[in-house]
C-alpha cells in the first residue's frame, strides 16, 4: 500500500465503560501503510481503544464514547455509519485463535457469502487467495475439507487472519495475535504482519515489548487511559521523550 | 535492587576501574620520563595486559547485557556507550606503553633539557580523562563539554611543544634523534586527549541520545 497520509484520525477521543473513563482524550494520526503498535501496561486502554476503531466496542452495553474516529476522513460514530460494512473495511484478529466450528473452506468463504459472493469457482478463488497471503496455502491446500480448529495454534491463527483478508480489509486490527504461540509461530505470524504491510494498513496491541520493536513503524505508549506518547518505533526504543514511557520500556514501572 | 540495576551499576564500576588504570598508565609513563625511572616505565608496560582483559571482560558482559535483558533507551545508550569507550581507554592505555617505551629509550641517553610542555600536557589528558569518567558516573553535567573544550588546549600545547624542538634541532642536528622521541611523545599525549573528547561525545550522547561526534558543538548546556 503506498503511504498515502493517516487512514485513521483519532481526535480527543474518550471512551466510557458507565461511569469509568477507560480511554482520555487521546489523540492518535494513524499512517496508511505503516504497521502501527500500541503498547502499555494492562488495564492502559489499549485494547479498548483499539476495539473502538472497528466499533466492537458497541457490543458492550455500558460503554459510549466521546470526540471523533476519523475512518478515511469519515466519522465512524457518525449515525449514518454502516457498522458492518465498517468490519468489512477494518478487520480484527484476536489473542486466541478463533475459527468457526467448521472447515478451513468454509471459515475463510464465509465472508465474502454472506457479502453475497455465490459463485463456486469465485469463492474458490477468494479462498486460495486469502489462505496465500496468510502463508498457509501450502500447509492446507490438501485439508480444506477438514475443520478448522484441527489446525495448529499457529495456523489457526494465520486462518483468522486469512478469514479477515477475505473481506478485503483496508486496516488489520490486532489484538496481541501472538501471545497465546510458540516463538516460531511467533516469527512466521511476525513475518506475515510485515508482508501484509505491503497491502493493508495494521494497528496491532502486544504486550511483547520487542515485537513492537521488531515489527512497528510507529509505537504509541498508553498509560491510564492516556496517550503518554507516540512516535517513531526507533526513537521510542533508543531514546523516548517521556520519562513515564522509558521506565515503561527498560522495565522499571511503578 | 532489580537484577538488571545490580548489573547496570556493576558494569559502571568495571568502567570507572578500567579509567582509574588507564589514567595511572598515563600518569605514571610520564613520570617515568621526566624523573628518569626506567623501573616505573617498566612497570607500565606489564601492567597493560590488566587493561586489555578488563576491556575485554567489560564488552563481553555488554554482549551478555544485550543478549540476556534486551536493554532499551536510556539503558540501551549506556551499554553501546561503555562499548565504546572501553575502546576509547584501552587505546590510552597503548599510547601510556608507547609513552613507557620512549622513556626507556631516552632514559638511556642524557636529558635534553627539561621537561616543560610534556607534564603540562599529561596532566591536561589526565584530567579530561578523569573529568569524563565522572561524567559517565554522574551522568548530564556541564562535564563532559568542559572536556571537549580542553583538548584545544591539548593541541595547543602540541604545536608549542613541536615549535620549540624544532628550533632546537635546526641550532643543533646531532640532537635529532631525541628531539623526535619527545614529539613523538606530545604526540601520543595528544592522541590520549583525543580519546577523552570521544569520551565526553558518547556521554553527551548517552545522556541526551543525541550523536555530537563529527559536528561543530554549538550548544553547551547539557
């Protein structure tokens, strides 16, 4: 994906969970393109702002938010906003792998059916495509059939995300992807991430200090519900403006 | 005291020992010159080994460091800094041999004239030496750009030095041969100081992550 300024624009952007603030008045300029981490100790927001940007958030009764998410310029808390087509456009994969009780086929074409593809030779398409950019073609190809949850942790895993590529998402939201795997699944879901950059933009959530050094081009530090900052991956790891985040960084907090 | 911190202050301490033999090095081959103690220059020379074990002792547990606790900004900064100026004083601690060995030499032959301009010089590098070190312990001083600021004077001091044998030798050719050893000697005097300016840039660095090396300092507040 060429770099083509912020594809989402937070502006002084606040969530509530009833009366507790989770998220405080956070500004964040998401690059198109560029993977983005967000780091943080637990209970720091983080997810909860990330679960905002697709509004997963809504499913949970209590909370509302205040100020803007700007989606390609476009409010999405906006009224007229078509949610699903929002899912559509920004996908999310979860800590712990999470296919459908059904076949490697199905969990991958079940998207693009229900966005009302019906056509075989289509979907099969769409499936293969899907599972090759998830770097699990290979590992597959012969066991489509089978059920998705027979796969290792590590492909079911890349699964997932092959199911959210089948949507053609614009952004990847990531939920600590890898904090349930194996180092090497680790790896091959790190490489993955870095290919995928190519094509789609990622904000990804870890709590693995060294992944977001590894992988990011950006990293923004969260603490109490607080952007404390955000920039460069390099300057944030080499040479952090806050002190709050260098004590977060070379694990002296608190 | 986290492990790590109980680390970090141990590798500081490893630092600050080597820079106290280095700066006995430098003190002591100087010494051997101008009061004419082949025994000390002696000395100097075997104690060198001890300088390069602990250079070599300090880099590994730097690699062990980066291996083992993936050290990040200010932590990161101290740990390639140590590396390099490990090297910056084990080099010094080369040019105090250096300086041993043309004192033998010239111990052996009768003194020119005396010692001026060498001692002062030795001193000036012993200082910028010491003066960056506590500056490495004491971390964003005005410190390290004091010792920045002093190597001028080091290489002022040089040239002088260089002018006056020169004159000598043009009155006097037979003196050539001696005359060379001791600009040889303001010479490695004047490497040392350069090594200690390297010093003071890496903890400029070290405080503010920022590289001062190869630039004009226009900014001297820490």
């Amino acid at each position: 994906m060429v770099d083509d300024g912020n594809i989402f624009e937070i502006k002084d952007f606040s969530i509530y969970y009833g009366d507790f603030m989770a998220v405080k008045n956070v500004r964040l300029d998401v690059r198109s393109g560029r993977i983005t981490a967000i780091i943080g100790p637990s209970g720091c927001g983080k997810s909860t702002l990330l679960r905002s940007l697709n509004r997963m958030n809504d499913l949970i009764i209590s909370s509302r938010v205040e100020g803007q998410v700007l989606f390609q310029g476009v409010d999405i808390y906006h009224r007229d906003t078509d949610v699903i087509e929002l899912r559509r456009r920004v996908g999310m994969v979860f800590q712990k792998p999470n296919p459908f009780p059904s076949s490697v086929y199905e969990n991958v074409a079940y998207g693009p059916k229900i966005r009302g593809v019906k056509k075989k030779s289509q979907l099969d398409e769409i499936v293969e495509n899907a599972l090759v950019r998830a770097d699990l073609w290979k590992e597959v190809k012969d066991k489509l059939n089978e059920s998705g949850l027979s796969l290792s942790g590590g492909q079911m895993q890349r699964l997932c995300i092959a199911r959210s590529l089948a949507q053609e998402p614009e952004v990847l939201l990531f939920d600590e992807p890898t904090s349930a795997l194996d180092p090497i699944s680790t790896a091959n879901i790190e490489n993955l991430l870095q290919e995928l950059q190519k094509t789609v933009t990622i904000i990804i959530v870890t709590h693995n200090m060294q992944q977001a050094a590894r992988i990011s081009n950006y990293t923004a530090f969260m603490y109490l519900g607080e952007m404390i900052e955000f920039g460069d991956t390099d300057t944030i790891f080499v040479n952090p403006y806050n002190k709050l985040t260098e004590e977060y960084i070379t694990g002296r907090f608190g | 005291m986290p492990i790590f911190d109980d680390e970090l202050k141990g590798l500081r301490d490893k630092v600050l020992k080597l820079g106290y033999m280095v700066e006995n090095a430098i003190r002591d081959s100087v010494k051997a010159l101008v009061e004419r103690d082949s025994e000390l220059a002696k000395d100097v020379i075997r104690r060198d080994h001890l300088i390069n074990a602990l250079d070599v002792g300090i880099d590994e547990e730097c690699v062990r460091l980066i291996a083992l606790r993936q050290p990040k900004a200010g932590d990161l900064r101290l740990i390639t800094t140590t590396m390099k100026i490990t090297t910056d004083l084990e080099r010094m601690g080369d040019m105090a041999v250096n300086i041993a060995e043309r004192a033998l030499e010239l111990n052996e032959e009768p003194q020119l004239k005396p010692f001026v301009n060498i001692p002062k010089m030795a001193e000036a590098a012993q200082s910028m030496v010491r003066d960056s070190l506590d500056a490495f312990v004491t971390g964003c001083s005005r410190l390290p750009y004091e010792v920045i600021k002093r190597d001028d004077e080091v290489d002022e001091l040089t040239v002088r030095n260089f002018e006056e044998l020169l004159s000598l030798m043009i009155q006097d050719p037979k003196i050539i041969p001696l005359a060379i050893k001791r600009t040889y000697i303001a010479k490695y005097l004047e490497r040392i100081a350069d090594h200690a300016t390297n010093i003071a840039e890496m903890i400029i660095y070290m405080c503010k992550g920022k590289m001062i090396r190869h630039t004009e300092i226009t900014e001297d507040q820490p």
